[in-house]
C-alpha cells in the first residue's frame, strides 16, 4: 500500500541517536475538502530540526519525521480548494494548521493560533500526528501553503519557507525601510536572510558577529557595517544608533545582552529570533537606559509569506545553500553539520525521486 493511503519518510527513532533515521510508512492525516497534497521535490534542514531531534527542546513524539521548508508539486486537490490546481509548485513552512476562526487568526495573525499546530512532532485536533518534509508527500490545508514564483529555483527557495519569513516579518512588522538602521545578530542560517531582506527594503544593515571571520560573507550579504563582538567596549561606538535588532543568535555562551541594547535607540526594538536551548537574562537597567523594548516574533503570516517570495524573485534573492541527496547518509551529515555550524548557510534536501516513488 502507498500513496494516497500512506506516505513514506525517513524518522528519527532515538534520540541518542539523532543522525540515524530510518525509512517508515506513515499515514497522513483524514484528507479534507481544503487540504491538498503535496509531492515533494526538496526540504531546507533547520536549526528546529536538530533541536527537535536531539530532545534539545523537549522530547519529541517518537519516531518523529522532521522538515519544514518545503518544496513541491500538488498531486491531489480538494473539492473547497481555490488557490492551487495539479502541478502548481508549491511552498510549506513550519505550520501546518490552525483554526481560521478566533479572532487571532482573524486579525491576521494564525502563526499565534493557540490552536496551532507545527508540521512536525505536533497532533492534529482529530489526534493524528504531524509528519514533516524528510518524506514522499505532505498533507496540508491550502492556506498554509504558497504559490512560488517562477523566477526561484526549488533548491534556492526551500530555506525561505522557515529561516526566511522568520526574518523577514518581523522585519516589515517593526517598521524596516528606508532610512532605518537595523542591527543583525549573528551571520548564519537565520541572519543571513535577516541581512538580505533589511538590504532590499533599503535598510542601513550593521551586523555584529563574534569574531571578523564572516566578514566578507555580511558585506557581499548586503552590510553597510560589519562589528565583531568579540572586541572590548565594541558597543561604545554604536551607543543609540540603531532603530531595531534581529537578533538570530543560537547560544547564550558569553552573550552580553545589555551591551547589545545599548545600541538602541530610544524605544528602539530588539526582536530575539534565535531560540537557544537556555534562557537569555537581562537587567532592568538595560532596558531603563533608552527605554527600549525586547520581544520576538514566530515565523510570518500568509500575506508576509507570499510578500516575502514576491521579493525574494524581485531582488533575485535566494538562499546561500549547499544541495544534499536526501536519504539515510545525507541526512546524517546535514544534521550533524547543521549541529556543529559547518555550513553556509542552509542545506536543502534533493533527489527526492531516487528515494520515494
């Protein structure tokens, strides 16, 4: 038996042994008159994925099938569905579902649904599990997925539909444009994009990392400025200059908070979009000093979404990635790379169809 009736992946089944994963057969959730289903052709590789699969977060709902930058083609459409037909090319990020009706989702903000529920390790309102992207197919409610344009290469693409909006709506959300000085924590998988998308709405780009060894790479990014962080007193030049912060960093080790407050504006915003497995501490006085305000934002709605990709084939804007077959050996080493940093700065899963009919 296969598709439709089930769907294949490759699963997590220990955490201890996070790298190793094992094909399994898998049956999607009841198929509804807006969901439609996707064959997919590649998956972006998350920090979420390595988090998840190592318990790092919590412990997962096991075997759990990881993957939320999602690339594909519709296969199956159903009867209510008006945004998509057979053989569209499709996007699917990190939320598969939510109820469309509070008035939270209402006002345009479904990624804060309390109903929510993630693409993988998450339970759908009728009890079946969520299984992400390293997989044949995904079964989804048309609105959360999205159309994308023509002008981006499915491999470029993927790491958008996560590590992309994540960056990229809280970017148009605070106010970034012209004329606006924006700060980027951290030059990876999320400040990468973060430094591309402040340069094309025609931000002023300062970008602080640890140490000059990512120079280079934020300048040709799109940074104006380029601070490391490792320096003593580096905020003293940049004291009340900046009107926002994305800060994408994925450790707390050594993170002086306040120091990077500091160069806020007052009431300018410092937006945490990283989420290290530890908490973060800051003092009051950090904030009493300019007034400044510290939030976060989780992943963009479907209007940023489809913004966002709009711009990206405006700007010829895609991921910095490296392409790797998916299957047992590729995931391994995608994995284990994306937990140890050693790679610039996306992976995106490929060759689908030599592992999944």
């Amino acid at each position: 038996m296969g598709y439709p009736d089930t769907f294949q992946g490759f699963a997590v089944n220990d955490t201890s042994k996070w790298s190793e994963v094992e094909k399994m057969d898998f049956k999607p959730k009841t198929f509804g008159p807006l969901d439609i289903d996707i064959k997919i052709k590649a998956c972006g590789v998350c920090g979420s994925d390595v988090h998840t699969v190592t318990g790092g977060w919590d412990q997962p709902r096991l075997p759990v099938i990881v993957g939320h930058e999602i690339v594909g083609e519709v296969v199956k459409v159903g009867d209510n569905v008006s945004s998509f037909k057979i053989g569209d090319r499709v996007g699917m990020g990190a939320q598969a579902w939510a109820c469309l009706e509070c008035d939270v989702c209402k006002n345009g903000d479904e990624i804060y649904c309390p109903k929510w529920v993630d693409t993988y390790n998450d339970v759908y309102p009728d009890g079946s599990l969520a299984y992400g992207g390293y997989s044949s197919h995904v079964r989804v409610h048309e609105h959360f997925a999205f159309p994308i344009p023509e002008a981006l290469s499915t491999e470029g693409v993927a790491p958008m539909l996560c590590a992309g909006i994540t960056t990229y709506s809280p970017l148009v959300r605070n106010g970034a444009g012209p004329g606006k000085k924006v700060g980027v924590v951290g030059v990876g998988g999320l400040g990468h994009f973060a430094i591309m998308w402040a340069r094309a709405l025609g931000c002023e780009v300062y970008v602080f990392s640890r140490s000059l060894s990512k120079k280079d790479d934020a300048i040709k990014l799109g940074a104006d400025h380029y601070i490391a962080t490792g320096e003593e007193n580096w905020n003293e030049p940049y004291k009340y200059k900046l009107d926002l912060i994305l800060s994408t960093a994925n450790s707390n080790s050594g993170f002086d908070m306040g120091a990077y407050l500091s160069t806020l504006r007052v009431h300018g915003k410092y937006i945490a979009l990283g989420l290290p497995e530890d908490d973060f501490k800051v003092s009051p006085e950090s904030l009493l000093k300019n007034g400044c305000f510290v939030g976060s934002s989780h992943l963009g709605n479907r209007q940023e979404m489809i913004d966002m990709l709009n711009l990206a084939a405006e700007k010829g804007i895609e991921a910095w990635y490296e392409a790797v077959p998916i299957g047992k050996q590729g995931i391994k080493e995608a994995l284990e790379r994306c937990q140890s940093g050693k790679v610039k700065y996306r992976f995106t899963l490929t060759d689908y169809e030599k592992q999944f009919e």
